[in-house]
C-alpha cells in the first residue's frame, strides 16, 4: 500500500540497474588502490636497495616526473580494471610472482569469488575486453573475428540498412575500438544521429536505420581503416608534446668487402644500383692485411656515396666481420698491419653489421651486370679527397 520501507539486498550487480557498472567500476578501483598499496610496501625497498647504476638512474628521472607530475611514478608493474575484468603487466619474474601473491592475498581477505580458471590467463600476451595486447611487441591488436563481425555489420548499414539494437552495438563496437585503429574521435560524428529522441531509437529496437549521405561517409571509412589496419603501439595512448620525436629519415644500406686472392686482388661497395671497384697492386699487398682493406673498403664507400644521399638521409654500413670482430680487439692483435693503421683508417665507422665474406670480383661483375650507372674511379677519387664522413652523418651500426 506504500507505507512501508523495503530494503531488497542482491549479491550480484545486474544489468537492468543503471547504476550498477559505475558501483562494479569505484569497487574494481577502489580493489586497485589497495592493491597497489601493498605491492609499494614490497617493491619500493627493493627497488632502492637495487645496487646496479642503471637502476639508480632510472629511479632519480621516475623521482624528477613524481615532482612534475605527482603520484607514484617508480612502479615496475601496473593493475587496471574494466569493472570486474582486471589486467596486470609486471616486469620480471620474481616480481610477476610477488604480484600474484599480493592479489592473492587481498582478494581472499575481501571474500571475493573469483572466475573459473579457464577465465583466466598469462603470459607474454592476454585477451582483455575484445582486445590482444603483446606486450613483447607493445602492440594492442584487435582479433579478427571482431573486425569480421564489425565489417559485416558496417556493409549491412550501408547496404540494406540495419535495424537500431544491431546498429547501437555497432557503433559501440567502433566506439571501443577506435583507438586500437587508430583513429581520431571525429570518425565518430553524426554516428549517434539514430540515438536521439528524434532518431531511429523512439520506434524502437527494430527500427531500421538508413544512413545519410555524410554517415554513409563515416561508416565507409571505417570500413576502409578495419581493411588496412587493426592494430596500434602501446605509444598511442602518449600526447605527442610528451614523447620525444626522434627525427625520421631514409636509411641506405652500403655494403663493402676486399679481397686478396682474387685475380687481381681489390677492393668494392654496393649501394642501390651503383657500385664502386678499386684494383689493388699486388706490390702492397705484403703491407696491407685484408682486415685493414675491409677497414678502407667500409670508409671509401662512406665518402663516395655521400655526394649521391638526400639530406639527411643514413648510411647503415655493412662490412666484412673479420673487420668488424678485428676492431673489437683492435689492440690485442699481433700483426703489426692491423695494429698501426687503425687510427688513420676511421676504423670508428666500420664496426658494421655482419655481411659475411666474399670477394671484390664479385662486386665488380655483379655490379657492371646489373647496374645501369657505375661510378667511375674518377668519381671515387674525387669523393675521397673531399668528402668527409662526418659531414654525412655516418656512425656505428651495432
């Protein structure tokens, strides 16, 4: 009759009350907060007690954004929760395991019941809410059952119409995703349009909705994007103006080798369609070691290209590795040819990657066979007079 007070208490957060996920999301935060609590208490002194240099210095730039920024910024482990759905990344194994403890113990002293173990996973990657994160790539991939179902629901719309329960999940699909697409929140306009009191939704669930001519736009342009891309970096989620932009630019890849028991004995490079050849003098082979002449061969290519490269542009230089393993231990050799000219040779730009052996034949009648713009000697010499390396922007590949 209306004169009484009932109070109904339930277990369980249902889907019809409104306010029930907002309840299930400050309950999971809240769950968070102490969590973290408790691994700080385990990890902080260990992290300071962490004798290496490199951990010491990690700590103090972490110190320098707390006082920016505020909060605990020296975690090496993070906990979020999507209201009863929790992910966790931790670096390393031990503290992987001191993590799991933590939650253990947390969630047994709050009488939680947790999910069945098939629910449950971990490793180097995980499914959570739709979405693969790899975290040994840091990658956020969408699975491709999602991007079937969402391509076939946005083909539909624009086809035939979709009805409005249909298209509402969509566009909640879309809405989910659109960061793991890549994808700027104006894709989203006039995709709510049915939504209003004046759209499709005030006839109810199976009410068709036919697209206009700028959602028809919208909608065919996710489709495009779900086509071509379905994954973004971990970085997304960074603002710009925070990241440091490393400046991009176009790498060439040069590759050089020498030899000595060719007829005749010499030395080449390789660089996208053009190639350089020197003939060495049998005369002064007893003074040059065939590491020193990769040494030579790995700078001569350096300057001779350089006049060729856009501005800019980067030299990955790829040498021998008997040049590169005899200047990692330049100063134990016993010959004497290799000891003397390493300082005169720019040695500091050969340590290259490893391009394994071969001959300078190889080079020059590869090269005159496929190349339809060899340079000639004259060329090379000229760019060795007056090309230094430095004005190149050539360094070391390690």
């Amino acid at each position: 009759d209306g004169n009484h007070l009932i109070f109904v208490s339930e277990k369980r957060l249902g889907f019809g009350t409104v306010y029930n996920s907002n309840h299930a999301q400050q309950f999971s935060e809240a769950l968070n907060f102490m969590l973290r609590e408790d691994m700080d208490r385990i990890e902080d002194p260990l992290l300071e007690a962490d004798p290496r240099s490199t951990a010491q210095r990690w700590l103090a730039s972490r110190r320098e954004v707390e006082h920016i920024h505020g909060g605990h910024q020296r975690r090496l482990y993070m906990v979020h929760m999507y209201c009863d759905d929790n992910i966790m990344a931790v670096v390393g194994v031990d503290r992987a395991v001191r993590l799991l403890r933590a939650w253990r113990r947390l969630t047994k002293e709050s009488g939680l019941i947790m999910a069945i173990p098939q629910k449950r996973s971990a490793g180097t990657w995980a499914l959570w809410l739709g979405i693969y994160f790899l975290s040994t790539f840091a990658l956020a991939v969408l699975p491709r059952a999602k991007v079937l179902r969402a391509a076939a629901a946005l083909r539909e719309t624009l086809t035939s119409g979709l009805d409005f329960g249909r298209y509402r999940s969509l566009v909640g699909l879309l809405e989910h995703v659109r960061e793991v697409v890549r994808l700027p929140r104006r894709v989203m306009f006039s995709l709510y349009g049915p939504h209003s009191a004046r759209g499709e939704s005030r006839d109810g669930p199976a009410a068709i909705v036919h697209p206009h001519p700028f959602m028809r736009e919208q909608l065919q342009a996710w489709l495009d994007r779900l086509a071509s891309s379905v994954g973004a970096p971990f970085t997304r989620v960074l603002r710009r103006n925070s990241v440091r932009q490393e400046p991009s630019a176009l790498s060439f890849l040069l590759s050089s080798d020498a030899a000595t028991d060719s007829d005749p004995p010499g030395m080449g490079g390789f660089m996208h369609g053009f190639y350089w050849y020197l003939e060495i003098p049998r005369e002064v082979l007893p003074w040059l070691h065939i590491t020193t002449l990769e040494f030579l061969a790995t700078g001569f290519g350096a300057m001779t290209f350089g006049p060729f490269l856009p501005p800019g542009a980067r030299i990955v230089l790829r040498t021998a590795g008997d040049a590169t393993r005899a200047h990692a231990g330049v100063s134990k050799e016993r010959d004497p040819r290799l000891r003397a000219p390493s300082p005169s040779t720019g040695t500091r730009l050969c340590r290259g990657r490893n391009g394994g052996g071969g001959d300078a034949r190889l080079w020059r009648d590869d090269g005159a066979r496929r190349c339809s713009q060899p340079l000639s000697m004259a060329k090379v010499s000229g760019a060795l007079r007056r090309a230094p390396c430095a004005a190149h922007e050539v360094g070391p590949v390690g």
